[in-house]
C-alpha cells in the first residue's frame, strides 16, 4: 500500500468520526421521539398507524398517521354567543383584544360599540335579543373572509354537529426533524394538535372578522367551529389532557405539526420561561427542542414551525 493510499484512509476515518459525532449531537439534543400514547385512545378513529411521508423540508420519514373527529371528548363545547343582553357570562364564551380575554356576555355585547370605538357596531335588537348566526347557511355566510352582507353586525357561531361527519387526518413525523429554517403554516395548515385529536390553528383572522361588525367567540376551552375543520382551538386555556413533568416543567397539552411538543406557559412555579425564540420554543435536556403555548389573550398558540411539518387532512 502506498503513502499516500494510507492517508487518503486516515482522513477518511477521521471525517466519518465527525460527521458520526455531530449526527449524534443533532439527534440527542433538539428531538424526542413522539410518543403516540399520549393521544386519547377513545378518541381515535383507527389505530395509529406509521407511514412514510414526505415532510415540508423535503424529508421523507416515517409519520405517525392519527384519524380523528375534530371533537374533544375530556370537555364540553360551547357556549359561544349569548342570546340577551341580560345574559350571564356562563351562556357565552371568551373574546380576546391586545393580549387580553374578555368574558362575552350580554353586557359585552351590549357595549361593544364603545369598547372597539366604532358607532357601526350594533349586535342586539330593541327587544335586547341578539343577533345570532343560528342556522347552518347562517354560519356559512359569516365565517368566511367576505361576510355576507346579511350576516354583517351578528355574534357567530358554527354547531359541531353541522361537520360531525369530518374526518381529520395527522401525519406527525415519529422523530422531529429540527431545521435551522423558521417555517409558518400554509394555508389551511394547523399548527398542531392536542391529545383529544383537536387541532391547534393559526391565529383567528380578527381584522376581517372585525371589520364586518361581527365577532367569533371561543368557549372557554378556546374553541369554535368553522366550516373547514370543524372545532378547532385558537387558544390553551387549560381544559385538555395534560401530561405532568417530573420536574417543575410546565405541563405538556398536544403536538406541533412538526412533532415536537407543546407545553403549557407556565411551569409549577407560575413561571414563564424567559429564552422562547420568535417560533415559543426552546430547547431543554430533558424534552430536546419544544414549544409552550402562547396567553390565552394572544390569538397564538405557537409562533412558527422550527422543524419540518407533516401535515393535516380533512374529509369530506
Ligand atoms: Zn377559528
Ligand atoms: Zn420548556
């Protein structure tokens, strides 16, 4: 064997022990696996199943494929809209401004002229009733970006019951791919979805909601239905499955689209964590690269996606 053969082996050698190294380190410190029984069994359609799919960075990996009815089975939906004036806080739901929720009550309805400083808001007749979108073509008419001119100066709100025929699909990837890249959702795209199978969205569109005098309450889970997916969360407000941390990490509630997990905000202490980067996330020993969940008042439950994402299905 020549000289120069030797050498050519030695760093050959060497640069497969350093790349070994830093796959290594890639693995272990930004993913943990998903764990698949964390999902509620009950409300599952089929059985997890694994498949390979072609993730958003162009990654194909094996995917966890979870088939669910978008409907939470560990709480109650609704209510989203009072129907008087006089109406308690416990017929409505929630509505958030500038990070702040907001019980939406009768006396929020009432007001919300003065509360949003626009004299065109106008939600109850004289008789003190509320305008409601209280049909299924109601509810279609006003939950779209160009609300029909009927439904304009209406509270709506959708019933699961109108899409309890929806079929969601998840591909989570079994092992997060964590990517230097920053990604939002596309179109249509949650940002992932809690142990009862509901899916996290993207922030509710509140500019066009607003400007056509109407408002979308959540219920106090930080829920409503639209006529895309079905009941779907803009905000952790605390009522889903929570998997407890041994230490004093907040609680885990669900899954990002990119497999990695997200917690509650606060840890045991009733502390934020002080390092979340633009996406919530950050990265711990214990729990690799993951994300915590944005104020309920927020509109946003994750910032952006800091790994490849699977994606969401919903049929019909
Ligand atoms: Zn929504
Ligand atoms: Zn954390």
């Amino acid at each position: 064997m020549g000289r120069c053969t030797i050498y050519l082996l030695l760093i050959l050698i060497a640069l497969s022990i350093v790349t070994c190294k830093q796959k290594e380190k890639e693995s272990t410190s930004k993913a943990v696996a998903v764990d698949a029984t964390f999902f509620i069994q009950e409300n599952l359609l089929s059985p997890i199943t694994i498949e390979e799919v072609k993730l958003s960075g162009g990654t194909t990996t094996n995917c966890y494929k979870i088939e669910v009815r978008s409907e939470p089975g560990e709480h109650t939906m609704g209510p989203w809209c009072p129907r008087h004036i006089e109406d308690g806080k416990e017929k409505g739901g929630i509505w958030f401004e500038d990070g702040k929720v907001y019980d939406v009550d009768g006396h929020f309805i009432a007001n919300i002229a003065e509360f949003y400083a626009d004299a065109k808001w106008k939600l109850y007749n004289e008789d003190g009733s509320i305008r409601v979108t209280t049909t299924q073509e109601a509810c279609e008419g006003a939950a779209k970006p160009n609300v029909e001119e009927a439904y304009k100066n209406h509270c709506v709100e959708c019933m699961p019951s109108y899409y309890k025929d929806k079929i969601t699909t998840y591909y989570i990837p079994v092992s997060p791919i964590y990517s230097e890249k920053k990604k939002n959702p596309g179109r249509g795209e949650p940002l992932g979805l809690a142990f009862n199978g509901v899916n996290f969205d993207p922030p509710a569109p509140t500019h066009a909601i607003l400007a056509a005098h109407t408002v979308a309450p959540l219920d106090d889970c930080g829920g409503h239905v639209n006529p895309h997916g079905g009941y779907h969360y803009h905000a952790a407000t605390g009522c889903t499955k929570k998997i407890t941390q041994e230490d004093a990490h907040a609680s885990m509630i669900g899954y990002a689209l990119d497999g990695f997990g997200i917690f509650e905000l606060l840890d045991t202490n009733g502390k934020e964590p002080t390092d979340l980067d633009t996406c919530h996330g950050h990265e711990d020993e214990v729990r690799g690269y993951h994300y915590h969940a944005g104020t309920p008042g927020g509109n946003q439950i994750i910032g952006c996606f800091h790994g490849e994402t699977g994606n969401m299905v919903v049929s019909p």
